[in-house]
C-alpha cells in the first residue's frame, strides 16, 4: 500500500509558463493574515493604518533575501558548487532566523525615519510574526521538508492525525516526524499566549520579547528531532545555539528595561 502514496503537487497552479508553488501561496497567505492584523491593532493603538503596509513593502523582501542568504551561508558547500540553485526559493532553503533578522534590523530602521516607537511597532507585530510562522510552516509540509527522523506509520496514526498527513509524511520509502506540525501547533499556542498578553498591559516591548522567548524554546526543542538542520560543528545546531542566545538576550532586555523605567510605558497606552 505504502508504494501507491503519491506526495502532494507542489505546484498550485499554472500561468502560461510560470508556475506557482504551494510553498509561495502559503508563505504569501501568512504575510496577507499577518499584515491584516497588524494593521487593524495599529489603528487601535493610535498608529495610521497605512504604517505596516509601508514597513511591509521595505521588510518583506529584504527578510526573504537575508533568509536565503542565511540559509545558503550555512549550506554553502551545496551552493557553491550548484550556483544556480541559490535564487530558486521556491525549492525551499529560507531560514526563518535569518528572515528575523532582516525584518527586524528594517523595522528598527522604519521606526527610526517614522518617528515611532520600534518596541511599540514590534510589540504590535509579535502575534502576527508568530501566526504567519504557523501558516508558513504548511509550506514545507508540501515540500516534503523541515522533517524529523524515521518513525512508523502507527506511530503516526497512533498521533491522531489527518489521513492526508501521513500519507506527506512518506518520503523516499519511509516515514518521519511531521516536526512542520509539531512547530507550526507550538506557534499557534504562542500566538493564543501573545493575543491574551495584551490584556495584561505589560510594559512597552515586553509582547515582544514574550515571543522571542516563545518562539526560541519551542524552536529548540523541534529542531532537536530535524533531520536536515544547519549546523556550526558535527553536533552544534544552529538553530538551537541561536535559540539559546535569543531566550538569554530577551530575558536580560526586559530586566534592563524594567530596571531603567523604559517599559514603564504601558502596551495599551497610545503614546
């Protein structure tokens, strides 16, 4: 039976001669949803609604080439003798930490030429970030990528899920860890986490690095079952050394910026 399984067409549909990946559609509906809402608790939070339209035109590509660029540094073995690979997206291979960093580094920019607060823009942004990461992580169940190691079918069946998962989950003759579910179902807690943390009113900045936080401890654990991770050394994970950092540097940010009165400010505060 498990010879007849077809993998699911990454292609969504055709224009002419173009073709239009999954992982494209699904990485382009999670900026739409994430941009949607970052816009509508924008205008709540005194902000003009156009603000996040604007810093989405400049971090939206420049996070999708510091994603490649992330990603083809640490494979650059394969890149550099398969050039012409490194422009092809669509075949999978952008670093989410990577896209991060280039988001981020613009935002903190963006803020700097709006006049605005870059903690304010970031606390807005968090849930969006976060439930965009859980849309984006379909993209490379389609592809057949970001897996974990060998498991059985009953041990996949025995998880409860989707007939149709399972059978994506069949690679090559085997199945694996669908560790695309596992961190796209951790992002959706956090999302859930960061939406009730506005009702809390914490300090200016603090949604923010709640989801750094968030985000990097589940990180860490999933990338601990992957199969085809970055890595520093033989046995050093590059996103897990990265995690690490980011829960270390949150966690010392919100306790400097208590300690100096900067998240005095309060998150429902339009100021």
């Amino acid at each position: 039976m498990d010879e007849k399984i077809q993998p699911l067409d990454p292609v969504a549909f055709t224009l002419g001669p173009i073709q239009v990946h999954w992982y494209g559609v699904i990485i382009g509906a999670g900026i739409a949803i994430a941009l949607w809402l970052a816009t509508r608790e924008a205008e709540r939070r005194g902000l003009g609604k156009e603000l996040f339209a604007d810093l989405m035109l400049w971090a939206i590509p420049i996070a999708i080439i510091c994603a490649r660029i992330y990603y083809v540094i640490f494979q650059w073995d394969y890149y550099s003798a398969n050039p012409g690979e490194i422009p092809k997206i669509w075949h999978g291979g952008i670093a989410i930490h990577g896209a991060l960093i280039g988001a981020v580094a613009t935002a903190y920019v963006f803020a700097r030429f709006k006049k605005v607060s870059f903690w304010k823009l970031a606390d807005i942004a968090a849930p969006s970030i976060i439930i965009g990461q859980a849309i984006g992580r379909w993209g490379n169940f389609i592809n057949q990528e970001a897996h974990g190691g060998e498991v059985s079918r009953t041990f996949l069946e025995n998880l409860l899920l989707p007939e149709f998962i399972i059978d994506q989950m069949y690679i090559n003759g085997s199945y694996y860890h669908p560790t695309f579910l596992y961190e796209s179902l951790w992002n959706l807690l956090g999302f859930i986490l960061l939406m009730s943390l506005r009702k809390v009113n914490l300090g200016r900045g603090e949604i923010f690095l709640s989801y750094v936080i968030w985000y990097s401890i589940g990180r860490f654990l999933v990338e601990g079952l992957r199969t085809d991770s970055l890595m520093l050394t033989e046995n050093l994970r590059v996103a897990q050394t990265i995690s690490i950092v980011l829960i270390i540097v949150a966690v010392a940010l919100i306790i400097y910026r208590r300690i100096k009165g900067y998240a005095n400010v309060r998150y429902l505060e339009n100021q």
